[in-house]
C-alpha cells in the first residue's frame, strides 16, 4: 500500500476531474501487465488510486490494489507475478463518492455461488444511496462507502440464474452514469449506460492465425498502447460479452437518444483519443477556431494555459491570424511539496505548475487560452503572473461555455454556489479575474465546433447540464436528501 499524496491546494486544484478509468483482458498472454499498460494510458482519468484484478487459467482470482498513481503500485516485478492469467481487469479512481480508502480501491471483487466476480466501474450512480438503504435493511453488509459496491449486492439478490442476466437485472435498476467492466469465470463483460455519458470502446489483439484476443478500455488511446486495434464503440445501452467463443452483443434497454458527456471533447479525454469516432486534438482546435470567430480581439500573442488549452488555443491563433507562442511554461514534475501551506504559500501554488515565459510576454496583448473556470482561483493568479511578467494586456478566451451547474454523473466538480459562473456575470467575472475581456465560447458554437447543430435545446446530442441544467437522467439521491431535510426541519419546528 502506498500513501496518497495530499489533494491539491485549493489554488492549484481549480480544474474538474474525471472519476476513473476501466480496462479490462480477455485472452492475452500476461494480461495483468497488458492492463497496467491499459492503465498508464488512462492515469489523466483518475490518480488517487490504481487496481488490477487477474484470473488465472485454474479460475483463480488474484488481486492488487494501492493508493496513488499506477507506476506506484504496479512497477515491482513481484507484484505482477501475483496477477497471471490470461484476463484481467482494472481501474483508475478519482473519487466523486466515498471516502479515499484502499476499501474504496476498485476493481471490487465478490465470491458468488456462480463464481468470482470483479467489476470496474467509471461514473456515478444518481440513485445509489436510496438503493444502498434498500440493501441495507434486506441485510446486505456494505464493505465500502463507494457508490459501484451497490452493483455487487443487486447482482447477488437478483433471483436470474447467470451472471449476465442478474448483471441487466441490476442495471435496470440503477440510475446514473456507467461504463463498466466485470470479470468472471467465463467471460469478460462491458456495459454502458442507456444514454452512453460515459465512453467504452472494444479493442482487437492478435493476427488472424490464432484467436483473437480483445480489450475493453475507456478510451482509444490505451488500445494503443498495448497494440489493439479500435474494433468500435460500445453502444449506448449496449452489453458485451466476451467469451471464448467470440464477442456477443446484448441490448436490453431499447433505443434512446445518446447524451455523450460533451466535456470528454473539451477536457477529459486524452488529445489522441479519438471520441466516438471523433479525434480530440482536431476536435478541440476547432472549438478554439470557432472562439476566434465568435470573439476575436486585437493582440500580438495567443498564449494557452497548459496542457489543456494548448489544441485549442493553436486553433483560435490560427482562425484570428495571431501568433502561437508558449507564453506559460508548466512545470511537470510538480509532486507533494515539502513546504507547509501556510497563507504565503497558498498564494504562490499556482507557481509550481505554471511560470511565465517573460521574454514573449513582456509589452505584448495577450490572448490567453483555457478550457474552462471553475472557481477562478487558478485563472486569477495565471493573469496575476501574466501581467507580472510584462503583458500590457490580458484577454481571456475560454474553449467551454460558462459552467453554472455541478455535475452528478462522474465528474468531481464542486457545489452549484461554488461555481463562478452560477454566481457572477461574465463582465463580473472578468474584473475579478482581472482581464481587459473574458468571453466563452458559445453552447451553439461548441455544437458547431462538434459538427452538430442544437436543433432543439429540449433534445440536445450531448449532455451539457453543467453549462445548462439540463439533467437528462434523474437525481433520486438529490431529491430524496432534499425531502429528508425538509421533513426533519418541520419535525423540529
């Protein structure tokens, strides 16, 4: 077990956060290594906390789990040797639900009158704690504060005979977010939500002389790195099995229309992903193209703030015709600090991830380029440094339409009253940002920027609720802790 680093400073850590990354093995010779490939590729997802469950060829279980990053947890040749098998499956956390604690670590692994059972799950379950308080008075024993455990209990009281039949069973009474990964003694299976907010795809590994292996994994560009190849996306709604007679495909929710999390294009995902047969980098500049035509303003540089502002500030530079230039050096070896945070401190965090690149900055109009404001703590400071170093003037351009509302489908994101834009305008914003100008990019110029149109905002392609409200899957848990409190405020009254 390894220690977590601490959370960073309030300050530094002004960004949403995706909550994990799943991949799972099925018929690849050292599949536990394979998967912690799989994992390395997707640490942007989740970097409290690393897990890989194996299965040998006798149909033994073998598990490791640790706090912090997968290079803590999976680079000691004997804990590898400790996962063989031929299929395996594993999962990136950063928490949105339940405590930071090794029995929070997924995947989570439950022995069944079938058989072993271990499931990865990536998003949120919006009915989870009135789920959890149902199990709990039929007697099921909880082992975790995490929302994914709830998945373990369905399948285990569910009266259906197989394991994938009790699985749709649990999945049609769940609502939420969910792209998930499960392992079992006879397959590897795949399953995402009806309405697809969350990515999967399948992977194929192997030549055609031998059988084949396959890969589920939250993103294309861990295909890559363990040498798959993108076989598709895994339907909204839609289960895969994966078995050793070949890949199997099962849709028992009917049709619906897809709401794909429209922040994996602008944020979440890895650049060189490609997102439901969309390629980010080239997505990503053409939203920072369609900014540039919506707000262009005179200047002499266009700076991105790293690494995340980068595709889409080249593509603004380039639709404005105003230079690219690296304005703000970040600094990528930044790990715990060994200083106390004292006040002094909290007030310079910004500086051990961003420097300003004084030499392009001094008496320059500069354009600077993010993806997003949250708090606008960091985006503050970053003007702050800015300014510092020279810039005569600052504008700010942000590639994300303002972001009022929280989200409860897998995103760690803070309270609604914590959101700038829930509580300022934007010309309020921009004076306590302290730029010359702020604009975002519009909703129906991010659409067009995804080749899409909002024909109808009440029927919208993506989910955009943390820039609309519009929560297109319910939130029982919010509903149901609000009517609690109200009926203990008139109990006390």
């Amino acid at each position: 077990m390894h220690d977590l680093p601490p959370r960073p400073l309030a300050s530094e850590d002004d960004k949403f956060h995706e909550e994990c990354g799943v991949f799972g093995v099925w018929n690849a010779k050292d599949a536990a290594a394979l998967t912690a490939l799989g994992l390395h590729a997707l640490q942007h997802r989740g970097q409290e906390a690393a897990g890989i469950v194996s299965l040998d060829e006798g149909g033994i279980f073998h598990a490791h789990k640790g706090l912090g990053l997968v290079g803590d947890n999976f680079s000691d040749a004997k804990v590898m040797a400790g996962l063989p098998g031929r299929a395996a499956v594993g999962h990136n956390r950063y928490a949105t639900t339940g405590e930071t604690a090794l029995r929070n670590v997924q995947p989570l692994y439950a022995d069944f009158a079938f058989g072993g059972l271990a499931v990865a799950h990536n998003g949120n379950l919006t009915n989870a704690h009135t789920l959890r308080r149902s199990l709990v008075s039929r007697g099921c024993l909880f082992q975790s504060t995490t929302d994914s455990e709830v998945f373990i209990h369905l399948i285990a009281i569910s009266l259906y005979s197989t394991v994938v039949d009790r699985l749709i069973d649990a999945l049609k009474q769940v609502q939420g977010a969910y792209s998930l990964v499960a392992l079992h003694n006879g397959a590897l299976i795949g399953a995402r939500d009806p309405l697809g907010v969350r990515p999967l795809v399948l992977g194929r590994m192997g030549g055609a002389e031998a059988a084949p292996g396959w890969v589920l994994a939250s993103e294309t560009c861990a295909l890559e790195i363990v040498g798959a190849e993108f076989v598709r996306d895994i339907d909204p709604g839609e289960i895969i099995v994966i078995d050793d007679s070949g890949v199997h495909s099962i849709k028992p929710f009917g049709r619906h229309q897809s709401r794909f999390c429209i922040f994996e294009y602008i944020y979440f995902a890895r650049p060189d992903s490609i997102v439901e047969g969309t390629p980010v980098y080239e997505t990503r500049k053409r939203i920072g193209a369609e900014l540039a035509r919506e707000s262009a303003v005179p200047a002499d540089l266009v700076v991105p703030v790293p690494d995340s502002g980068v595709p889409a500030a080249m593509g603004y530079a380039a639709e404005a015709g105003i230079p690219f230039e690296l304005g703000i050096i970040r600094n990528h070896y930044v790990g715990r600090t060994f200083i106390e945070p004292t006040d002094q401190i909290r007030h310079l965090g910004v500086k051990l991830k961003h420097s300003a690149n004084r030499a392009m900055l001094a008496g320059r109009r500069v354009v600077l380029v993010d993806d997003s404001i949250v708090r606008g703590t960091t985006s503050r400071k970053i003007v702050e440094m800015v300014r510092a170093a020279g810039a005569t003037e600052v504008h700010m351009r942000i590639s994300s339409p303002p972001t009022t509302h929280s989200c409860y489908y897998g995103i760690d994101t803070p309270e609604r009253g914590k959101l700038m834009a829930a509580r300022h305008s934007v010309e309020e914003m921009a004076a306590i940002i302290g730029v010359d100008s702020l604009a975002f990019i519009s909703l129906d110029g991010l659409y067009r920027a995804l080749g899409r149109q909002r024909r109808d905002p009440a029927r919208p392609d993506f989910c955009d609720a943390c820039f609309t409200g519009d929560y297109a899957i319910p939130l029982t848990d919010q509903q149901d802790n609000r009517e609690r409190q109200l009926s203990l405020l008139q109990a006390t009254q």
